[in-house]
C-alpha cells in the first residue's frame, strides 16, 4: 500500500493534505474537527496583535456555478484576516496542542511592517507549541492602508527584510505565503527563500470581479449597494495555481542547488486526490484546501486521500517522494516544441496527420479536431 506521509522541513504529516488559512481554520472546534477527520496538518486563519481593528462585512463572498450543472465552480470573498484576539489564539494554540500534540499546527502570522511587530507575533506563538509559521505576505483586499499582507508581499525586498526578522525571532520552519497578484512570482519567493524562509506556499487568492447584478446594476458581492475587488479561490483558479507552482519548482529545484533543501506548499482549487497529484508532480511537497472544505466538508479528506492512494498504485509509487516534481522536466519553450514537432513529423510522415492548416477537411473535420487532443 503507498505511504501517503510526509517530512519536511522538520514537520511529519500523515498524509500531505493540509487546511489552508481561512474558514476551515478560524477557531479551535473546527481545527479539532479537522484533526479528527484525518488532514495532515492545519494552518490557522491569519493571526495579528490588532484584531480591534479587523472589522468584517456581511455578506463578503460571491460564487461562480457552472451553467449546467450548478455546481460552484469559483469562489470570491472581502473576508479579512482573523477578528479574534492573539490572547484568544495563544489560548487555543496551546489547547490544540495539549489535545494533538502529534499533528501539526502552522500559525499564518501577518503584521504591519516593523521588526518588534513580527517577533513579537512570532515568539507569542512559538510559545504557545505551534510547530511552525505561514507568512501571510498575501492577502489581496484588506488593508492595503496599513501595508499589510499582498501590499508587503508584492515588494520583495520589504519581503527580504520581514524573513530576516522571523529567521532571527524562531528555529521553527515557517513558509512565505505568496499573492498571484504579480507578474513574476518568483521574485519574491526568491527573496523570502534567501532571508531564511523554509518553503513557499502559493497561491492566495486572484483579485477579481465576481460580476454585476443586472437588475441593480451593482457589482458583487454587495455591501449597502458597494463593493470592492476581492480574492478568488476555488476550481477555477487551479490552472493559475498549476503555472505558479511549476515557475517556483523551476526556480527553486531547477535553476541551482541553493532551494533544494526548502519546500511548496501548493494552495489553489484543490478538491480530489488527483488535483493533489498534480500539484505534487509539480513540485509540491504538501496541498492546502480552503473553499474545498467550504463546499464538501472536513470528511473530504478521506475521499481525498483514498484517490492520491489509487493514482500511486496505478504508477507503483510507493512514497510522494518518489513523484514529486516528475513532471517538471516535461516543461519547455514554445519554440522547442515547435523543434520537437518538425522532428516527429518528419520521423512518422503521417499521410492523415495534420501539420498543415490546408490540410483540414469539411468531411472529416471532428475527426481531424480529435486527432489534435492530446489528454484524450
Ligand atoms: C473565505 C476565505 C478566507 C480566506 N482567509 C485567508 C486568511 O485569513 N489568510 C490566508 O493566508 N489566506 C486566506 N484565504 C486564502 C486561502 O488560504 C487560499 O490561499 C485560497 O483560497 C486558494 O485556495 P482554495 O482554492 O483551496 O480556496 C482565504 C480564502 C477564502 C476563500
């Protein structure tokens, strides 16, 4: 039977499949529920030592269904980091840990730019048993006016300097969590990773529109008629999340040896074992689910795990190790497919091939589009 566990950077999990900061992890009871249901590991809704000032609204999400059958394809929400105290949480961290001392509990930390700030934060936690940190350097719509979250975290030398401080406040692994709401994610990957951050988790959520209502002729979600840009999550975000995974698998565990000791934690659509697999082909070493839950529930873990379970039997895999970014060396450039393709064609000189535009038929027109589907 293949062993779903997994070690790193110091953490064991019993399989890779981890609670991504949000709903699924905003108080205690839930966290327990999740631990009780089987996930590998739990990282916390965002945390800071001002909870006074988070001020939520209602409603704050939006959802995108599929035409046909309904089902909730895409997921926005303006929900803001976490309303309760750190005095509420230290409490919590350590009860959690009384109660599961062998599952692994991540604190998500984010804080306004300032060493004492993030030391303070870190070191609160780290008393309280937490076995390690995200960094929320993400969060898309709130507080841009205090420089919080994605502000910080599309600046990679402010990055740069945050990690130092974290590295010099505790020894427990902690991962940067990065926004997709830039052009090059891995620049400040790249910085989090060289001031000492042990993994990178991506992605947050995208900035988006959900829609606008064509009877009031208001954006959505709509708060007193308004409504502002917000985070989408969910199915529809997870070819992004694919992309953004393999560019930091690339930089970090293709282009030098400096990363291969570090992590990804891939964050992004996930709802089946298979999406899990794909990420974990991509590099990952742990997946993160957070509108899964929200739609299916904590029990979706063991259907989750149940699929990772059958894709590795059908490959003989025997550990995530052994898959873990395969399927990286298959990326390459445009123009070397391009190459690729001139060669194999050249080789096969297939008369029913179509190489040529020319080439298509009225008659045989589906047949011919078929012929060109690779994942058939
Ligand atoms: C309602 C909601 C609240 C979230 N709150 C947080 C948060 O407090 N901190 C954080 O780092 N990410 C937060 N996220 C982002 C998720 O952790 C995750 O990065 C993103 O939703 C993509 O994963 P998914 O498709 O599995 O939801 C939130 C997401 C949602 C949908």
């Amino acid at each position: 039977m293949p062993d779903l566990s997994v070690q790193v950077n110091g953490l064991k999990l019993p399989n890779p499949f981890v609670i991504a900061s949000g709903p699924p992890g905003t108080n205690a009871n839930v966290i327990s529920k999740a631990f009780d249901e089987g996930w590998g590991g739990v990282v916390c809704k965002t945390v800071c030592l001002e909870a006074d000032k988070i001020i939520n609204v209602a409603p704050r999400y939006a959802r995108m269904r599929a035409q046909n059958s309904k089902e909730v394809i895409g997921w926005e929400n303006i929900e803001l980091i976490s309303d309760r105290s750190i005095e509420v949480w230290e409490d919590e961290f350590k009860r959690l840990k009384d109660a599961y001392p062998d599952r692994v509990l991540i604190a998500s930390v984010m804080e306004e730019y300032g060493k004492d700030r993030w030391s303070e934060i870190i070191e609160r936690c780290a008393a309280c048993g937490v076995d390690g940190f995200e960094l929320n350097f993400s969060c898309p719509h709130g507080l841009p006016e205090r420089a919080m979250g994605a502000a910080m975290g599309q600046n990679p030398e402010l990055l740069r300097e945050v990690c130092a401080w974290v590295r010099e406040a505790t020894d427990l692994p902690f991962w940067a969590k990065m926004t997709p709401n830039i052009t090059h994610i891995t620049e400040p990957a790249r910085a989090s990773l060289e001031s000492g951050a042990d993994g990178i988790a991506a992605i947050n959520t995208i900035l988006s529109v959900m829609g606008v209502n064509l009877d009031t002729l208001r954006p959505e979600p709509t708060v007193e008629g308004y409504s502002l840009p917000g985070g989408y999550s969910g199915k529809a975000v997870r070819p992004i999340a694919l992309r953004m995974v393999m560019e930091l698998a690339t930089m970090m565990f293709g282009e030098s040896e400096a990363f291969l000791d570090r992590s990804i934690s891939a964050i992004g659509g996930v709802e089946s074992g298979e999406d899990a697999a794909q990420f974990i082909l991509l590099g990952a070493s742990t997946v993160q689910v957070c509108t899964g839950v929200m739609i299916h529930g904590y029990g979706h873990v063991k259907p989750m795990c149940d699929q990772l379970e059958s894709f590795m039997d059908k490959h003989g895999f025997e550990s995530i190790e052994e898959f873990r970014g395969h399927a990286l060396k298959y990326f390459s450039t445009h123009a070397e497919l391009v190459e690729r393709q001139r060669d194999a064609r050249e080789k096969k000189k297939q008369e029913r091939e179509i190489g040529k535009d020319t080439q298509w038929e009225g008659d045989r027109f589906v047949e011919q589009s078929d012929m060109l589907v690779s994942n058939k």
